[in-house]
C-alpha cells in the first residue's frame, strides 16, 4: 500500500511540475529581435546616438532583447518611418514628426518659431509636454523618447537683413513651417533634410531653415553663404523615437523597464548631442566664410509679429477639435522663458 501512495505521489508532483512548466509566464525563450530605422547618415552624431542606444539596449537586456540598427534610410525613407513602425513594417524608428503633416496637430505648436535658444530648450520642451499631456495621437505606438534639434534658423545664398530681403525667396522647409515661411514672405519649397544639398546647390532653392548642425552634419554649409541668427523666431524640429506597440508588448516587464531608465539616460544624451553639434556647425560654417547675421532689435520685433498668426490659427484649430491648444501654448511659452541656458551657441 506504502508503495502505490509513494509512486501516486510523485506522479501527482510530475503532473503539478509540468503544468507550472507549461503555464505561460513572461520569461523570453527567445530573444526578442528589433529593426531599427533611422534617416540620419551613419556618420551623423544623432545616427551614432541612436547606434549606441541600440547597442545599449542589447547589453543591459543581457541579449534577451537585440537591436539590429539600420542608418541613412536604408529601411524606410524618413516620410514613411512612422507610420512603417505603426504597421509592423520596422520595430523602432527615429523620425521628425513635421515630416508626417496632420498627424500630431496638438504637437505641432512645438516646432513653430516659438523663440528657442538651444536643443536643451527643445527636447526638455518636447519631453516635458509629452508628460503633462499624454496626448491621444501617440497612441499608436509606445514612445521612446522625444527630442528636438537646436534653434531653426534661416540659412541662405543671399544676404537676409530685413523681412523685405525674404520677399520671394524658395526656402526649403518641411511640415508646419511652410506657414512661417509664407508669413515672412518667402516661397516654401517642401522636402526633407537628405534632399536640401541638390535643391539649393542647383537653384531649385535659395537657402533652407535648419539648426547650425545641418551645415556640417548634412554638408549643408558647402551650398549657403549666410545665416540669419533671429533667435526670437528661431523654430523647432521634433523628433521622435518609436516601437512598435506589439513589439514592445512582446518584451517582458522587466526589460521594458531596463529599456525605458535607457531612455531617460538617453535624452540627457541627446540634449548635449544637439549643444554640441550646433556649436561645430556653426564653426564649420564661419571657417568656410560664411557670414552669421544678426538682426536688430527692431526688425527682430517685425519677425515676431508677422509670425504670430501662426499662434492665434494653432489655438483656434486646436479648440474646434476639442484639443487644448491654448493651455499647450501658454505651457510652452512659459517653459522657455523660465529656462536658463545660452541664446546662442558658442565655444565653452
């Protein structure tokens, strides 16, 4: 009898081990694999960012989730990127949000000439909004991070002192600065970074808005002459880095927490990426010839207020789709001008 309980025992122990066995928890049998797309060249310091974000990724999950990098578009050009990530067609993808026009009409007050001084300005705006608001059209994806170039200026192959100077000029631009540039006078001429060098070196353009960094980073300084340093309207560029929301699901809890304490450490990261990249732009710049042109506190004033139909069309299209354009507005307005950090960049 001692003996049928002994072996009835165990045979209830096996059946009990296999089903805990079996029960699906979310240990990762297999290693979690993710594409990642991103439109910067690989020589890029935003592209070596995000190869080394990657590369962290990998490291800290001890491998339980590898990062496969794919710089310079070669997975999706940058129009398509997010969208791609929201499809399934890549895992995780860095791109501007301005390139995807219409899709984050809440978001979009953050790359108007709001007057930025520095990327630390930028992505400390983006990140912090993106906290405060949670807004819904995001939510197709689970965000890494968000962050934002350096001041937007206007780059050019003519001199530009004066709003008259701009009267007719085809300026290269994307998303919602096509507006700045009407409002200013200009022709807005819609492209994206990658396709700025032939548009101006051939005349399809006379100049460009981008931060200093573009004119080393993108080689952008080679077809330009002139900068217009106007702080006061200088715009943003937000970018975004992105997962897919199924992909992330598919990580467990615990490295999705490793993932995101990467992601604050990262923004950090790119906040002194964007500093020091403006400041190596613009030296690029200068020691090409190129002539940095500062307004006077007058004409910085008419720019001001030529732009601020931007504003008042913002919060009114805002409060007909029920969004609070107005409160996100005022909040980034304040941010900035609580901020203390250079008006321009310069040499430590």
């Amino acid at each position: 009898m001692k003996r049928f309980c002994c072996i009835g025992f165990f045979l209830v122990l096996f059946c009990v081990s296999t089903c805990i066995v079996s029960v699906p928890g979310f240990a990762q049998d297999k290693t979690v694999v993710l594409r990642f797309s991103n439109f910067f060249p690989p020589s890029h310091k935003n592209s070596i960012l995000m190869d080394e974000w990657s590369k962290e990724v990998t490291k800290r999950t001890n491998g339980r989730v590898e990062v496969r990098y794919y710089p310079g578009g070669t997975l999706t050009p940058a129009a398509l990127t997010y969208d791609s990530v929201v499809q399934g067609v890549i895992d995780v993808g860095e791109t501007v949000l301005g390139y995807t026009m219409g899709k984050f009409p809440l978001t979009e007050v953050l790359d108007y000439p709001i007057g930025y001084a520095s990327g630390h300005m930028s992505t400390g705006l983006a990140n912090a909004y993106l906290q405060k608001f949670k807004p819904k059209e995001f939510d197709d994806v689970k965000v890494m991070y968000l962050h934002g170039q350096g001041p937007g200026l206007i780059h050019s192959r003519k001199p530009i002192a004066k709003l008259e100077d701009i009267k007719g000029m085809k300026l290269r631009t994307f998303g919602s600065n096509a507006e700045f540039v009407k409002l200013l006078g200009g022709v807005p001429v819609a492209m994206t970074m990658g396709e700025a060098y032939d548009a101006v070196s051939k005349g399809v353009a006379d100049g460009f808005l981008s931060p200093y960094e573009a004119l080393e980073g993108w080689k952008l300084g080679e077809v330009i002459k002139y900068t217009v340093e106007d702080y006061a309207t200088a715009y943003g560029a937000t970018f975004i880095v992105a997962m897919n929301k199924a992909k992330w699901a598919s990580i467990s809890p615990a490295d999705q927490k490793i993932i995101e304490q990467i992601n604050q450490e990262w923004i950090e990261k790119q906040i002194k990426v964007w500093n020091e990249i403006d400041i190596s732009g613009k030296d690029f710049s200068l020691k090409r010839g190129n002539q940095a042109i500062q307004l006077s506190p007058q004409e910085g004033a008419r720019w001001v207020k030529a732009t601020e139909p931007l504003f008042d069309e913002y919060v009114k299209n805002m409060k007909a789709k029920g969004l609070p354009g107005a409160e996100v507005l005022k909040f980034a307005r304040d941010y900035l001008a609580a901020a203390k950090v250079p008006a321009a960049p310069a040499k430590k």
